[in-house]
C-alpha cells in the first residue's frame, strides 16, 4: 500500500498539487455544542459574561479556515474566495455549519472542517463560566464538490 503523504523512505511529505486543474471547490461542514437550556437562553439574549457567542463564534470560524495551513500539518494553502459560518440554536444546543469556496487545484474541507471546530471552540469558551457540562460533537464533512471553471 502506498500513502500520499509519505515518501519512499517513510518521512512525510506534502503531495505535489502543481499539475492539478484549478476547479471550483466547495465543502460543508458541521457540527454542535450540547448545552443546558438555560445557556442556550442566555446565548440567546446574549447576556452571557463575555458577550455576543455566535457574532464572536462567526468571526473565529472564518479566522480559522484561513489559518489552516498553519494549524493542520502538509495542507496546501489556498486562496479562499469565501467562508460561511452559520448556527442553529435549538432548545439544548447550537449547530454549526461552515461552508468553504476556492478556485484552486486542491479541495477546501480541511478548512470547513477548521471554520466548524474553532466556531465551536469558542462557543464553549464563552459559555463555560455558567455550563461545565457542554459537549461539541458530531464534527463532519457533510459534502464536498468541484466544478470545472470551463474555457
């Protein structure tokens, strides 16, 4: 078996992208935050102690993905053309989703997957003070495309 990111002798490696058509790359992301139904009240009202959760949690999860590269070891960076974070406050919890676009030769899901998990990192940051028993979960790429740019 041979693996992409390791080469002849074992060591890792970045796989060489540099022959690869740029395409249209898009990738969804999800994932939540578990929380008691007085936080999430809180969240709502916005009269959490450190302020407005999912303006900060937006602004985290699009700072990430375009520090991606920098988290995640051999991801090629990319020129983003676009992040979309979104949330879905429900009784007991809040969902994420994060979309990521680029034209480029190599796919954006590192960074929707980043957008996702640091979105959430903040809303449990910012919570923590009043819910010890927040939870994030179910962190996953839900789709992924590319399309040709055309001639």
């Amino acid at each position: 078996m041979t693996f992409s990111h390791i080469d002849d002798t074992g060591a890792a490696r970045m796989v060489d992208v540099g022959e690869k058509a740029v395409v249209r790359r898009t990738a969804v992301a999800a994932g939540e935050v578990r929380m008691a139904p007085e936080t999430v009240g809180l969240l709502r009202e916005k009269a959490l102690p450190k302020g407005d959760v999912l303006n900060t949690a937006r602004i985290a999860g699009v700072m990430a993905a375009k520090k991606t590269p920098e988290l995640i070891p051999l991801c090629h960076g990319i020129e983003l053309s676009s992040v979309d974070v979104e949330f879905e406050v429900e009784e007991d919890r809040v969902g994420i989703s994060a979309t990521a676009r680029a034209n480029d030769r190599t796919g954006v899901e590192m960074e929707a997957l980043t957008a996702v998990s640091v979105a959430a990192l903040t809303i449990y940051d910012m919570c923590k003070a009043v819910d010890k028993n927040m939870v994030v979960e179910g962190v996953r790429l839900v789709e992924k495309t590319k399309e040709s740019l055309g001639s």
